[in-house]
C-alpha cells in the first residue's frame, strides 16, 4: 500500500516518540500512533506493521563454513563434528523459529490491537453521530421556536402599525376638533364681549331706574301698611255698625225711639263715610302700585 511520505514520516515519527517514552520496553498500539500522528486507520497500520517489522531482529542464519578443528580433526572425530554442525543448523532454526513465532504474535497483536482500535473508532463514530442527531434535534427545534417567535414578532408588528395609524387618526381627529373648538371659542369670547358691552349700557341705562323702583317699593310698603289700618278701621266700624243695628231692633221691638229710620240713617252714613273713605286710600294704593308693576 503506498502511503504519502509525509504521511509515513509523522506515523514513523510518533511511533518512535511512543517508544521512547516507553523506555524501549514496550512497542506503541496502532491507535496511540494513529491519534498521535493524526492520520487515518489504514496508513497507521500499514506503516506500523513495516515499522515493527523493523523493530524485530531478524533471524540470521548461520555461516556454513568448515570449522578450522572440523578440518584438524581426523576422520574419528567426524561424528562429532557431525554433532556440532546439526547444533548450529538446530540454532539457526531455532533463531529463525523465535523470529518467526515474535512476527506471528506481533501480527496477532496488531490484529487485536486494529480490531480494538477500529471497534473504538466505531463507538466514537456512534457518539458522534449521537450528538449530531441530538444537535441536529436541537437546531430544528430552534429553528421552529425563532420561525413561531418571528411569526409573532411580524404579527406585532402588524398590531403595533395598525394602532400607530389608529393613533394617528384620532390625533389629526383630535386636532381638528381643537381647531374648530378653538374657532368656536373665539367666536363665543366675541360674542360674550359684545353681550358684556351691551349688559354695561343697560346697566347704565337702567341704574336711574333702578333706583326709582327702589324708592317706590319702599312707598308701596308705607301704602300697604295704610291700606292696612284702613282696612282694620273699617273692620271696626262695620262691627259697630252690625251692634247699632242690633240696638235699634231691640229699640224698635221696645218703642223707645220715635224716629228709628233718621237714626239708622245717621248712622249708616257714618258708617258709609269711613268705608269710603277707607276704600279711596286703598283705590290710591292699589293704583300707585299698579303704575309701578
């Protein structure tokens, strides 16, 4: 697999900084590179497998050569050399062997260590699609709040424009109505000058006569007041009047008088007189008040 080379660099690059922080003693998983490295899963374990690789001593294999006693011995000593040479050859499989074994359980524990990273790279990706879902649900519901909140702003707005017009038609109303109550009053003050100025003359005309009705409402008392005593006189007379004709029936049924009728009538002349007299001053009084009335 070719991986970019600045790519492999910073994969190389965190794992030896994995190492050494380590001390050596323990090769860095394929996920502590590939977070560290900020790469993806494929190049991280495909450079992390050469580099382990790398890491791994390699088997060597042994030098076939005659040894320099092999070629002293005799041909006695042959067995043993025999012996020697199937102990080196057992070495360099046994080398080889251990290599192998360190490369197949590196291989297994890259295995698991991948499957490891890639089931944590999947719940990570779960977790993320969590909260982009539960984002996504919060933004819908804030989009659908601001559209309500904006749909009752405008609607506000609209009552808010409807009442500024109203408003401004009951002003202009209102001013007009000032204008014209402002011209009536103008009107009405004019008006109330002119009654004012014509109160003032008849004022002045009637202030002699004014004073006239005074002096003759307090003569029409005195008039009154004589008509009264007047009046009570002739109470009197017509009570004396009523007992002098008492007398001269009384003197008539007793015929102790000789000429009733002359005295009767002497009397009722009397009585007559006062009364007329009685009503002239009240005939004045009643006149004078009239002429006043």
């Amino acid at each position: 697999m070719d991986v970019n080379p600045e790519i492999r660099d910073r994969i190389l690059a965190a794992a030896g900084q994995l190492f050494e922080q380590s001390g050596r003693k323990e090769l860095p998983t394929v996920d502590a590179v590939r977070k560290l490295s900020k790469t993806s899963m494929n190049d991280a374990s495909a450079v992390m497998r050469e580099w382990r690789r790398s890491q791994i001593v390699s088997a060597t294999a042994a030098v076939v050569s005659v040894p320099e006693k092999v070629s002293q011995a005799s041909a006695a000593a042959l067995s043993t050399l025999w012996t020697e040479a199937q102990e080196l050859a057992n070495e360099s499989l046994n080398v080889a062997q251990a290599a192998w074994d360190a490369e197949r359980a590196e291989a297994e524990k890259l295995r698991v260590e991948l499957s490891s990273a890639f089931e944590t790279q999947g719940a990570e990706l779960e977790a993320l699609k969590v909260k982009i879902e539960e984002v996504e649900a919060k933004a819908s519901a804030a989009a659908a709040a601001a559209d309500v909140e904006r749909a009752e702003t405008v609607r506000q707005v609209a009552a808010l424009t409807d009442q500024a017009h109203t408003a401004m038609a009951r002003v202009q109303e209102i001013e007009k109505r000032a204008e014209d109550l402002k011209t009536a009053l103008s009107s009405a003050q004019a008006s109330v000058a002119s009654v004012t100025a014509d109160l003032e003359a008849e004022r002045r005309e009637h202030g002699v006569t004014r004073e006239g009705l005074t002096a003759a409402s307090t003569e029409l008392v005195a008039v009154k007041a004589r008509a009264e005593a007047r009046g009570q006189v002739q109470a009197d007379q017509a009570e004396r009047l009523k007992r002098v004709e008492g007398e001269l029936t009384q003197a008539r049924s007793g015929g102790g008088i000789d000429d009733p009728a002359c005295g009767a009538d002497a009397r009722h002349r009397g009585a007559r007189g006062g009364a007329a007299e009685g009503r002239e001053e009240v005939t004045r009084g009643g006149g004078f008040q009239t002429s006043i009335f």
